[in-house]
C-alpha cells in the first residue's frame, strides 16, 4: 500500500504529531509564515524549526524580532523581495534561490531556499513554506574552485610556454592547451585542439617522434614524470628547442584518461649549450675538430643505414715533440698549422678533417668507391705534406682503417687500430712517408697481443704456473777462459701461442704493469738458481738479472729485493742487474740513487745494450754502475768492419778509464773473440761460448774448458 494512503488512514493527531517530528528533526530549515499583508517579513506568525536557528544562529525570538530582512544579506535582498512578491501575487507557485544569512558575529551563511505557497486550513491569505538548506561548504569548495581556476588561468596566460591536456595518441590530440601556445609554436590553441588544422604530431620533428613515443611509454609504465628534450618546427617553419615536462593522469582503475604537462622553449640554451660545445669540440689553433667530434661524429654515424662505404685515415707526425725543444713550442704549432692548412685542401663533403692530437690528424673519408681510392688518396696526402715535413726530418706515418658493420659500433677499436696502423706505418719505413691498411695481420697480432696478456696474467696470478721459465747463458771471463757469471733469461712456452719471445711478451708485461710482479717471479726463480749453483760448488759463479725500468722505479722495488734475498739466503755480491740506459730518461737522479743502495748493499750494476742508448759516456762516471755490457751491434761491426776502423776498442778503454768491467754481448765469431782480448775487453757472451740453456746443462758447461 502506498505511503500517502497509509499516512491518510492516520488520524488527524497522528498525522500531526509526525509533521511535528519532521519539523523538529529534519536536517533543513524550515520556516512557515502566516501573514495577511503581502510582503511582510517582521512580526507576522512564523513557526521556525531548531534546525533554521542553527543555520541562523539566532534563537526563534531573535528572528522574529529582526524579521528577514535584517538577517539577509544586503546583496541578496532584491532577488529575495521580487521572488517573494511574485509568490504573493500569484504569478509564480514558487521559487528558489541561494542568498546569504547574517550571523551574529557578523559571518555569512550560505543557504539554499525553496519557497513555495502553502495552503493551510487558516483565515490568512499568504501562507508560505520556506526551506532553507545550509550549502556554505558547498559555496566555499565551489569559491576555491573559482579562485584556483582564476589563478590558473592567470598562471598559464603569463606561462612563457604552452601547457596541455592532450590525450595519450600518437597524435598527441589536445583536449586544452594555453594561450602560450602561439608564442611557441606559431598556432592558436584552436588550430590544434582536437587535431582541428594538425596535430601536436606534426609539429614535432619526424626524428624525435619515436623516441618521445618511446620516453611516455617508458615512464607511464612505471608511472613516473615525463621530461625529454626534442625540436618542433613553428608556423614560420623555424626550428625550435623544446623541453616537455608531463605526466599521466589515471584513473582509478590505473588506466591513462590523458596526459598533461607543460613545454617550454629551450632554444637559447641550446644555443649557448652548441657553441660551448663548439669550443670544446674545435681545436682553436687550427680551426678543425677535435677528437671528441669525432668520435660524436662516428658513433651518430653508425646508427645510420647506408651502403656507402666509411673509412677513416690517420696522419701521425713524429719527432714534433722534439722540434719543440730544439725550436721552441711556437716553431712547432706554426708547422702544425701549415699541415692542417695543407691538409684542408684535400677536404670536400666527404672527407672531414680532424685534428685529434697535437701531432696526429684523422680524415673521415665517406663515400668511397673502393680501397684504391684509399690508396689514392693517401698518396694526395703525402704529395702536399711531404715538402712541408722533409726539410723538418719528421716522418709520418698514415694509418687507415676501413669502417665496417663488425667493428662500426666500437668507435674506441676503430681509433684505436688506427693509431696502430699509423704507428706501424711510421716505424716500418726507411722513407719519411708510408701508409699502412688496419688488416687481418695488424688483428691477429692484437688477438696475439691479448692472449700473451692472458698468459702473463696466469703465471702471475699462480706461482707454480711453469709456463714461465728461466733459461741462462755463460758469460766468460776472458783472461782465465772461466765462466764467471750467468745471465738469466725470461722464456714462456704456451701450448696454443707456442713459444713466446722476452723480445715480445717483455715489452706487453711492461706496457700492462704486469712486469712487477713478473719481474718479482723471474728474481726469484734466478737467485734459485744461484742457490743451486752455491749448493754446486759455485759459490763465485755470479747470476744477472734483466730488470725493467718501470720494475726498479716502483717504491717498494728495493725492499722487496732484499727481502727475497734475505729470504733465500744468497750472497748479494753475487748477484747482478742489468738495466737499459733509458731508464734514466725517467729520472735520472731517483734511479742513481737507488743504484747506490744497491751497490752498497753488494750488488753489481750493468748497463745492458751499452751504445745502442742515447746517453752519453760522460755522463757514466757519475752513474753507479759497475758494467758496461757492450751490444751485439758493436761486436758485429768487428766482422765486416777493418779492425782500425771499428770504435769497439775505443769504447772498452773509455768504459776501463771510467773504472767500469765490459762485457761483450752476441760474440758468434772467434774473429770478435780475438779482437775483444786484445782491446782488454773483460768478458764475453755470445753463442761462440753457449745459447741460454736449461739450469742443469748450465751448471754443466762450468766444467768445460773454453780455451
Ligand atoms: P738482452 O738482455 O740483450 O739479452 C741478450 C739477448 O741476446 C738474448 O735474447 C740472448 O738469447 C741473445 N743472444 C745472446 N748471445 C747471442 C748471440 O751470440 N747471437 C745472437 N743472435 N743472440 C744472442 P733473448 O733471450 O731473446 O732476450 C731478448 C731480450 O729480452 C733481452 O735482451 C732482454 O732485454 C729481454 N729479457 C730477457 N729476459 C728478461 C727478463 O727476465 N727481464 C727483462 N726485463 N727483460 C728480459
Ligand atoms: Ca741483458
Ligand atoms: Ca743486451
């Protein structure tokens, strides 16, 4: 049964005793007024509710008494008076507004009223129902609103970009975008929002469109900001730098309803951030680019897909350190700039110039038919440098490797193999002028290379590693026929690289540092040896050691040495280092000093390779070193040269006079033998007397007689 029916089958003190409860209880205000004038707002009867009193904030007699019009607010009266005079009139049934009360202390209230006729069983002519809603938070929330769309409004009118709502398609459609807009990109928000005249999309440059695709994909994912970097073309068709700053806005479902943010212009800094660039990238005493743009150049190159073929070809010129100490810094820099002048001629759209190192340059050759080309072109180079260089004696070397899809992503190999064709290029010639190809053989040897790094690492990394072994050769003193002294010599033996020269892996363990502790190894497999020979009998058979520059040059070198000495009990005096004279380019003063440690200590010093160096005999007498060990060149020389004419004896009585023993090295020939005793050379080693040998037939040829 419906409710009305219900309610009607009620009696009447039923019926009003429940209007009374809704009257008391309901949460709106409600105001019913009994009045024979028609606009009358003091005195007349009223019936007020509790809740109308809290909305007011005023007590039923206070209302009464200021009536409504004092209670309204000023601004609201006059829609209030006319509504309600059209109610009386009978031209409206009702009516509804939102005005503001008054509070006591003076606040206002916002309320909603429905005011409507209301026909009661009385005399009066004008009854009404007034229900007053409280919707100040409604007005309050709805204020802010107002306020913060203001602000917005104001904010992204005076915001030097554009900021957007747009939704999450590759057109990037605009659901809003601000009047910034025209300033940055040349259009209205209206050609652009909906994809109206274009879309965002177009606007943007096609070789960022990916990759900004690619950046929001990456970032909504993990629904993290947006911020990436990338040029627009405007309306004026100018290219403009631009940063975006975004970030998706979600549902609660998680899914992306559109993406919003902001994009400002950055062409300014972009500017400045190109020409800080261009003085980092430009060698500015030659105008051409440095190394970094290359390298830039090459790396953005190879993600290009082209047949065309690239190469690049290096010129190294030597000796331009040297001219500098001769002719000065600025003697050098003005020959410099006459190569890259010259240079600059050969350059065209397919060949760009660098100036990598101070003394190296690099062409970056695109386009090329074939290696003749190459060929051809190195000769160009060498045709308009060569009278520039010839008449300085600088050599050049001019190294060329082919970019291809196996090495074009290592852009460090590529630079790197070209300095070593260049290098090769430049050491295998007797001309001033050579070039080489970067090859099959040059990578071989640099697998080769890394695979005796391997090795040395092995042996160092484990002591019983017997890949590493020592090989000694007599040295005879020349007078008693008597072997005197041995001298060590490094040999590694590898089952898949065979066996591998000191000549070769000598100079890798330096170069990788892996010489210190391969050089602590060899030490104390050598001064084994010399306990062996102690143990023999030999108690005055002395054993020499090579040492490397870089080895004797390490702070703890001289600790470490006694330490093993005194660890294997051999007598110092019996043993012998042999040094190179180049050690003392390094530092002449620092490696005297540590000879004189070692000569006090006993041990005896040689100068290993004795004239091949550059220092001079002068400079020996303050050295402290006890040996010359002459070269093999000098003995040689005794076989083709006239005995008159080779300065052999003239280096043996200024070595005697400067109170140092000499030792002839590489002594084949009983020819060289002779010479060297009677030019009262002390020793000699060479394969007249022995090869370096294994230790058990070493210790045997101390026996043989050697006369
Ligand atoms: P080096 O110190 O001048 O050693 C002499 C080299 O000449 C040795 O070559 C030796 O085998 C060779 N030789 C000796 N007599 C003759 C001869 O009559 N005719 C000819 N043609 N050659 C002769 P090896 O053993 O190949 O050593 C080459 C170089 O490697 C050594 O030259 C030395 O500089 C270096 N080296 C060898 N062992 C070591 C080592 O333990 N430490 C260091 N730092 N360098 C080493
Ligand atoms: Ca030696
Ligand atoms: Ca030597």
């Amino acid at each position: 049964m419906p409710k009305e029916l219900q309610i009607d089958k009620l009696d009447f003190n039923e019926r009003s005793l429940i209007s009374d409860t809704i009257f008391q209880q309901a949460p709106i205000g409600i105001a019913i007024s009994y009045s024979n004038e028609p606009v009358v707002f003091k005195n007349n009867l009223v019936r007020i509710n509790p809740e109308l009193e809290r909305i007011t904030g005023r007590t039923y007699k206070e209302l009464v008494k200021l009536g409504w019009d004092n209670i309204t607010h000023p601004d609201d009266i006059e829609e209030d008076m006319n509504n309600l005079k059209k109610l009386q009139r009978g031209e409206i049934d009702s009516y509804s507004m939102e005005k503001r009360y008054i509070k006591p202390d003076g606040s206002n209230v916002w309320v909603y009223i429905v005011v409507a006729k209301f026909n009661l069983q009385n005399d009066y002519k004008y009854n009404y129902i007034c229900l007053v809603q409280d919707i100040s938070d409604r007005k309050a929330v709805e204020k802010a609103l107002v306020e913060s769309e203001r602000s917005k409004s104001v904010l992204l009118a005076s915001f030097p970009g554009m900021a957007y709502r747009c939704n999450y398609d590759h057109e990037w459609t605009m659901q809003f975008v601000s009047d910034g807009c025209f300033e940055l990109t040349g259009y209205t928000s209206d050609n652009l929002l909906y994809n109206k005249d274009l879309s965002f999309n177009d606007l943007i440059n096609s070789e960022y469109r990916d990759l900004l695709w690619n950046e929001w994909d990456r970032k909504l994912k993990n629904k993290q900001p947006f911020k990436y970097e990338y040029e627009i073309t405007t309306a004026k068709g100018e290219r403009k730098w631009v940063i975006e700053f975004g970030q998706g806005v979600f549902n609660k479902q998680g899914d992306i309803e559109a993406l919003e943010g902001i994009i400002l212009d950055i062409t300014d800094r972009k500017n400045m951030e190109s020409s800080l660039e261009y003085i980092n990238e430009i060698d500015t005493w030659t105008g051409l680019y440095n190394r970094r743009y290359l390298e830039n150049l090459l790396v953005h190159d190879a993600k290009i897909v082209t047949t065309k073929k690239r190469a690049v070809v290096s010129i190294n010129l030597s000796a331009v350190q040297l001219l500098s100490m001769t002719y000065g810094f600025h003697y050098s820099q003005e020959l410099i700039k006459k190569v890259a002048d010259n240079l600059k001629s050969l350059c065209n759209d397919d060949r760009q110039l660098f100036n990598t190192y101070e003394n190296r340059f690099v062409f970056y050759v695109k386009a090329y038919k074939d290696k003749n080309e190459l060929v051809e072109f190195c000769w160009a180079i060498t045709k308009i440098i060569e009278p520039i260089l010839i008449i300085e004696k600088i050599s050049v070397g001019i190294g060329v490797v082919e970019i291809d899809e196996d090495n074009k992503k290592d852009v460090e190999l590529i630079l790197k193999n070209l300095l070593i064709s260049s290098e090769k290029a430049r050491r295998n010639i007797d001309k001033y002028f050579g070039f080489c190809f970067f090859d099959a053989e040059m990578e071989a040897q640099l697998l080769r290379e890394q695979n005796i790094i391997l090795e040395l690492t092995k042996i160092v990394e484990d002591e019983n590693c017997d890949s590493l072994y020592l090989q000694f050769q007599p040295i005879l003193d020349i007078k008693t026929n008597q072997i005197c002294e041995f001298e060590a010599l490094a040999r590694i033996k590898n089952d898949e690289l065979g066996p591998i020269s000191p000549l070769e892996f000598i100079p890798i363990a330096e170069k990788t540092k892996l010489i210190i502790p391969l050089g602590d190894i060899i030490i104390r497999k050598a001064l084994r040896f010399l306990k062996l020979l102690e143990e023999n009998g030999h108690d005055k058979i002395g054993v020499s050691i090579n040492v490397s520059g870089i080895q004797m040059l390490r702070n703890d070198f001289l600790k470490n040495l006694f330490d093993i000495i005194h660890d294997m009990q051999v007598n110092p005096s019996n043993i012998g280092l042999e040094i190179t004279e180049s050690i003392f380019f390094s530092n002449y003063q620092d490696i005297n000093y540590i000879l004189a440690q070692l000569k006090a200590f006993g041990i005896k010093i040689a100068i290993d390779d004795f004239g091949t160096g550059y220092s001079s005999l002068a400079r020996e007498r303050e050295l402290n070193v006890n040996c010359l060990k002459i070269d093999k060149y000098f003995i040689d020389n005794l076989l083709s040269l006239k005995s008159d004419e080779a300065i052999t004896g003239d280096i043996i009585s200024m070595a005697h006079k400067l109170g140092h023993n000499v030792v002839a090295e590489g002594v084949e020939h009983n020819k060289q033998r002779q010479y060297l005793l009677k030019h009262g050379c002390d020793k000699i080693q060479g394969y007249l007397i022995s090869k370096p040998v294994d230790e058990e037939i070493a210790i045997n040829l101390i026996k043989i007689q050697y006369i």
